[in-house]
C-alpha cells in the first residue's frame, strides 16, 4: 500500500507543479489526462470502456480504498478558477452508449453548475 500511495503522492505533485506553470502562461486550454492507475468501482461492470491494460487500473476493492477518485470536488476547485471552464471527454464512441455519454455530459453540467459546495458523497455515474 506504502508504494501506491508514494506513487499518488508523486503524480498530484507533478500535477499542482504542472498546474502552476499553466497559471503562469495562461493558455486557452488544458488537455489533462488522469494520472494512471485509476480506480474502478468492481461493481460496475468496465467491459465497454477499454481497460485492457491492468496496469492502467486497480480495482477498488484490492486497493481498500472507498469510493472513486473525487472528480467532484476536482470540478469544483476548477469551475472556482475558471467558472468558463471547458471540459473535453475522450471515449470511444463505438464502446459506449449515446445514452451513457449524455448521461455523464448532464452530471459534470450539473457538477459545474451548483454552489461552490463539493459533492464527492454524490456520485451519480
């Protein structure tokens, strides 16, 4: 467990390191990739969303952690800074419904759309 978390640790430096420089240059965009392994609820069932490397993934339950990463509050800090924030998902679109992917579009265009509050105890994906 000592090695995951040196490894989490290590990539959200390198993220807040990267983040600043961004505040320095102020782009017009940010591409950001989510630091990898990321972690999979084992009850939802991730066939159709291309984790064929289990290098990219740790599976929640092996990991003893709860719940997922917490985009929400991710959201939040950004929509602080930038309220015209961008967001910019990647799929594959042959892998994944229209009516998932409208799904998850409405709940980050809620997400971005509430108080300043965070609301990572809702997840709704």
């Amino acid at each position: 467990m000592e090695a995951h978390d040196q490894t989490r640790a290590e990539a959200f430096e390198r993220v807040e390191r990267e983040l600043a420089f961004m505040s320095l240059i102020q782009p017009t965009y940010v591409l950001f990739h989510y630091p990898k392994p990321v972690i999979l609820d084992d009850r939802v069932d991730w066939n159709v969303w291309r984790f064929h490397d289990c290098r990219d993934y740790v599976w929640e339950q092996a990991y003893s952690e709860e719940g997922w990463a917490p985009i929400e509050d991710y959201l939040t800090i950004i929509r602080k800074e930038n309220p015209h924030v961008k967001i910019m998902f990647e799929h594959r679109s042959d892998l994944v419904t229209d009516g998932q992917l409208e799904r998850c579009y409405r709940w980050v265009e809620q997400l971005l759309s509430e108080p300043d509050e965070s609301t990572s105890s809702n997840n709704s994906i």
